[in-house]
C-alpha cells in the first residue's frame, strides 16, 4: 500500500462533532464547538488566523457548498451562510425550534435543499416539510410534503432539481426556486425510519440524470431516471444497504 502523505494540517481547539472546509483560496470554514455544544462558524485565512466568527447558531450541523462559493451551515434556530469573508445568520421562518441539520447543495446552483425540523423532544421527529434556502438573499421557502423523509433523503439533481425521498416509498422532484413538485416516482414499499440513526433505512444519491435509492428491506438499489420519471434498473445485495456514494461526474 502506498504510504498517505498530509500536505496541510489543522488542530481544533476542542474536539467536537462538526466540519472543516478549505476554500480555494487556502482560507477554511471550521465550526465552533466542543464535546457538549456547538456554536456556529469561523473563518480562518490561509495562516489560520482568525478573521471572522458567527456564534449565532445553537448547535451547528450539516453544511453545503452553493452559487458563488457560498456556503450554508445548519442551526436549530435558522442558518447561517458565509460568502467571501461575511458571515451572516437567517432566522427560521418560524419561532423557537427551527432546526436544518442536513442539507443538500450544488455548487452550480444558489438554492440549498435542507430538512426542518421543530420537535426537539421527538426521538426521532420524522418531519413532513423541507426548506430551500437562496444563499443570495438569505430567504427561505417551507414546503409541505405528503409524507415524512430522514436525513439520507435529501439529494440534487444535475439541473438544481430538489429530490426528496419520502417514507410512502416515493421519490418526489421539487423545483429549488417555487418548492412545486415536478415528478413523484414510486420507488420502494412504505417505510418507517428506525429511532436509532445507524440502522439502515432507504437512502437517495444522484450521479447524471439518474437517482439511486437503496431499499434495505428488499436488499437492492433501484435506479430513477429523473428526466423521465422511469425506474431503470434494480440491483439485488446480499446484504441490506446502509449508506451510498460515489463519483458526481
């Protein structure tokens, strides 16, 4: 095995549970926290130090890259969205609880899909609405949905399009800039997402024009043309899927 070389390095003050991003331009994106709690951003120039912070975001989580190298980061009371040096926070569209902990981006696009959520008590909460987020204005569109999703539903299509995987088993294609549902695609039996998050459950993961989505109670993956709305192929696993990659292009 050849030997792994680190061309750059970077120690966190406080371990915690959160994300490091190196833009072009050598300057990183680190979230603020420690073990029990997490605060929001700060950016790092290419000397690592210091030249803005945000801590206007209650437990920071899930990020995604969009339009113009900005970048959003979830909290539980809105989000926050970083562009050039400036960091600036956006409430929630709805008071207290608000949290977008995971979302799904394309660099090609200014709209981020994320999941919202409003019941902190819930274990889990299985919500039923999603947000699209401009990063250029900072406004945020809620979108009801006829079932509830996880967080390994949210994904992009080629063209910006928002997929959301819901539990009824159907794939639904939103338009990212009216929320309105462009294609709804019956892609596996109903579902009901396991209270404990590292159970298997199905997932959602674009490459091109097709949509793959696991379905770990049948052991397969299922491929969804998205211009067409027409389920391809089926692969059959040994075991049941848990998570799904690969490459974007």
């Amino acid at each position: 095995d050849a030997a792994l070389s680190f061309t750059n390095t970077y120690t966190a003050p406080k371990p915690h549970h959160g994300v490091a991003v190196e833009r072009a331009d050598g300057s990183m994106l680190i979230t603020l926290g420690d073990e029990k709690t997490r605060t929001g951003v700060a950016i790092l120039d290419k000397d690592r130090k210091e030249i803005a912070r945000n801590e206007q975001c209650p437990g920071v989580h899930g990020e995604g890259a969009a339009e113009g190298g900005a970048v959003l980061f979830g909290c539980e009371d809105g989000m926050l969205i970083v562009r050039g040096n400036d960091i600036v926070k956006t409430a929630a569209p709805t008071p207290g609880y608000a949290r977008t902990g995971n979302v799904a981006a394309t660099e090609a696009h200014a709209v981020v899909l994320g999941d919202y959520k409003v019941d902190k008590a819930a274990k889990p909460e299985r919500p039923t609405r999603v947000s699209l987020i401009d990063t250029r204005t900072g406004a945020v569109k809620l979108v009801d949905l006829p079932a509830s999703y996880s967080f390994r539903s949210l994904a992009r299509g080629q063209f910006g399009e928002a997929l959301v995987l819901g539990a009824d088993g159907v794939l639904r294609v939103l338009d990212p800039n009216t929320g309105i549902t462009i294609r709804e695609v019956k892609v596996t039996a109903p579902w009901t997402e396991d209270a404990n998050w590292q159970e298997p459950r199905p997932a959602v993961f674009t490459m091109g024009s097709t949509a793959y989505v696991t379905d770990p109670a049948s052991k397969s993956i299922h491929a969804v043309d998205l211009g067409t709305g027409d389920k391809t192929a089926t692969g059959t696993l040994t075991n049941a899927p848990n998570e799904i990659s690969g490459p974007r292009s």
